[in-house]
C-alpha cells in the first residue's frame, strides 16, 4: 500500500482487520523505503499474509520496491503534495504511486480513494482496463460511508454492503480514518473475510503512536498529538477534526511542512485558509514557513489577538500554559523534524 498520507495509520487498520483471518506481518513503524520493505518481508515466517508499507521520495523508488514485494492486491489511499518539492507537481506524485502497480498481475485488484481527485480521474480513464475498486464517502464508490457521525471519543457511520446496513465504530475521530476504514473494508471482503471480523478488526486496531494520539493534558485540556509528520493534506484533515470538537476553545499549534521546495509558501497559505474556514478559535505557530498560516489566516479576517507567531517552541509552550483552560482542545502538528513532540511532552499531565 501507498500514499501521499495516512500511509501507516492505513496500515495498522488492515493489519488489525488482515489479522482477523490471517496470521499477519505488517510493516513496522514506517520502515516503507528500500532498507524497510526488504526488511519487512525478511520477517515472513509463518504468516499467510502481510500489509507492506511503501513510501517514496523520487520517482523509480516505488517501481524497485513492488518489483521485490510483488503484491497480490493494491491500496493507493491519495495523492497529496508530500515531496511535491523533489517531484514538481502532483501528475508527477501520481505517477510515482502508480508504480506500484508494476509488480503485479494485470488482473489483481487496485483499491482506491475515489474521493481524491487525481485518482477519481485516474479510476475514469482506467475502471475499464484493470480491476479497479473504489471507496469513498462522496464520489459514488463501491464502498460508502453514510450517516456519519464524529466527536473527541472517535467515529461512527454506516455502510450498505450487498443491501444491508452495518454500523461501524472506531475509536479515533477525523474523517480521514473513516475514509482509512472504508479501505479496510474493501481489503478484508476482497479477501474473505466476514463483515463481523472487519467490524470487529475496525474497531480494535491500534493507532501508531504521535498519529492523531488523544492525550490527556494540563488543566483538564484534550491534546491531539499528530506530530508525527506533515502535509497539506493531513493538516487539512486535522484542523477538520478540530473543528468538530466541542466544548472550550479549539487551539491549532502549527509548524512547518517541509520538503515542498518552491511550493512552501503558497501550500502554508492554504492551511491558512484551512484554519479559517474551521473557525479555529486560537492559532499558534513555530517556524519560518508556519508564518505564512498565520498572515492568510489574518489576511481572512481572524482577529490579531487569536493568532501567535513564535521562532521557538519554548516561546510556544509559554503562551499555551498562559492560555489554556478546562475542556481546551489542542492540536499540535508540523513535520517530525520539527519536534513538537516536546510540545505535547511540555503540556501533557505526566
């Protein structure tokens, strides 16, 4: 499986629901480059099955590492901006995904985010010559999410299989890891196994830690770690998730996407508009290019006395402790790089 985000928080979903069937080796962490696949599949022992992870950087990555894994099935979960810096453009994003397609046979099936746009296209010109099945939650899809429900506790919706309903619940909110759910979904039925299990495999899985991890913080706050790593795309996804959240004041502590060469500023400035449209309540930046969230979001209309630019995260951490109250909500994300994990140490109760 690959994507320009969401890449191991998919993976630990199928896995949970693969090992509902199979005994099953996944990739571990984010061992997804030329050392880590090898070094995944090196692990087979016993398994009947195994979720591999597949990152990339430039293209001809992916095309050497399906050649060593030869996968039997597919999940390409969207294509997004990550290293739109090395690769210059999102065709060319796509086209490096798409790579994985040549370690397999011409029949195995793809699974794909119909909601993305460059893969609806793709699925467009293509439905016809491959084994194409489609998940989403607003372009019609094989698999759809209905009657969606999200709050700080995690998710719930329903999906019509084979004209019947089914409820599924997962312990993480977002609409990202519906969407990671609707794959499971696909990826368990294509392989056999019941809709009780994939339920059940849903609704267990654990995520990686520091990947939208709830924390329980200071003064009674709620600390959304994703602080992992960042994009456009998982930024978006998460200011989203912010949004949804009810009760004190929903806090953004922002920092810097990297990797994204003559694209930084304008891609900031969409996350900007992001904070914007989600009414966040307080903004929160560290870092050269995170100031460029900050001046959209002002430029928008957010008052001045809601937002903060900071060049260090020491700085960051003061005006939170000052700020924060009972019931808060704090997101806190940038590229691993970053290091905004000593953000969340600095504001979690330990």
């Amino acid at each position: 499986m690959t994507g320009s985000v969401g890449k191991t928080s998919t993976k630990d979903i199928l896995g949970s629901v693969m090992s509902k069937k199979y005994k099953t080796l996944k990739t571990q962490g984010n061992y997804n480059n030329h050392i880590g696949v090898p070094l995944t599949i090196l692990g087979l022992k016993d398994h009947t099955a195994a979720v591999v992870e597949m990152g990339m950087n430039h293209l001809g990555e992916i095309s050497t590492l399906t050649k060593i894994a030869k996968p039997t099935m597919s999940v390409i979960t969207n294509i997004g901006t990550s290293h739109i810096g090395e690769l210059g453009s999102r065709e060319n994003i796509l086209k490096a995904k798409l790579e994985i397609l040549e370690g397999m046979e011409k029949d195995a099936p793809i699974i794909i985010n119909n909601d993305n746009d460059m893969l609806h296209n793709w699925y467009l010109d293509n439905k016809e010559k491959r084994n194409v099945i489609t998940y989403g939650i607003q372009n019609k899809s094989d698999i759809m999410a209905e009657n969606i429900c999200i709050d700080k506790n995690g998710s719930k919706f329903t999906v019509n299989i084979e004209g019947k309903k089914y409820k599924i619940e997962i312990n993480i909110g977002g609409k990202h890891f519906i969407e990671n759910s609707l794959c499971a979904i696909c990826v368990g039925l294509k392989n056999g196994i019941s809709i009780k299990d994939i339920i059940s495999g849903i609704k267990e899985f654990k995520l990686t830690k520091r990947r939208m991890e709830i924390i329980k913080g200071i003064n009674k706050t709620t600390i959304i770690n994703d602080s992992y790593n960042a994009s456009y795309d998982s930024m978006k996804a998460a200011i989203e998730y912010l949004n949804e959240l009810k009760g004190g004041k929903r806090i953004a502590v922002l920092g810097d996407i990297l990797e994204l060469g003559e694209f930084g500023e304008e891609i900031h400035r969409k996350v900007g508009k992001e904070v914007f449209k989600n009414n966040i309540d307080i903004l929160i930046t560290v870092g050269d290019l995170a100031k460029y969230i900050a001046e959209e979001a002002k430029k928008l209309g957010i008052k001045q006395d809601k937002i903060f630019e900071y060049n260090t995260k020491e700085e960051a951490i003061e005006k939170i402790k000052s700020i924060i109250e009972t019931d808060d909500f704090i997101l806190v994300k940038a590229s691993n790089s970053m290091k905004f994990n000593e953000i969340v140490d600095a504001i979690t109760n330990n």
